[in-house]
C-alpha cells in the first residue's frame, strides 16, 4: 500500500474526507479522478500533491472540533508525508 493510499485511508477512517473524489480536491487541490488514477497507475504522492496535502492537513488541524482521533489522524498524515517528502525529494519542510 502506497502513502497516498496509506494517507486517504486515514483520513477516511477518522471521518475528515467522505470519498476520493473529495480527497483529490480537498486535500490534494487536483482533479477528482487524481486519486483513482494514481492507485489505478500504481503512483505514490508527487512532490506537489504531497505538498499540498501537508498545507491542506496543517490547515485542518487549526480547526475547532476536532476529536481525538481526527487529530491523531491529522498527526500521523503530517509526520508520514515530512517523513516521505525528505526521503524521496530532499525537502526538509514545508512552510
């Protein structure tokens, strides 16, 4: 399983994304096929959407009325995608 499937997963399970479609657009700013594509063509994260989705998480936990596991969901997804954005692409943050 990819990070990108390992991430939607996630958030899926913890109530922050109802389907894909919405994670392709809401966390991911692409098309709403770009997930299904990405799995489909076996593709992890590209630099961008990895980027996108870091900004995009970052942003959702400043949210009020999170609960404990959409939090710990949000956490984890922030900690993979630094973790995979400095081991494939040298990047050590995202601002």
């Amino acid at each position: 399983m990819t990070l990108l499937e390992t991430t939607y997963s996630h958030l899926r399970k913890a109530g922050l994304v109802s389907c894909a479609e919405a994670f392709s657009t809401s966390y991911l700013g692409k098309n709403k096929n770009w997930y299904a594509f990405q799995t489909h063509s076996e593709r992890d994260f590209s630099v961008g959407a990895a980027v996108q989705c870091l900004r995009s998480i970052r942003s959702n936990k400043a949210l009020a009325g999170l609960d404990t596991q959409q939090r710990a969901a949000l956490d984890g997804a922030e900690r993979d995608l630094l973790a995979h954005l400095n081991k494939m692409y040298l990047v050590a943050d995202v601002i």
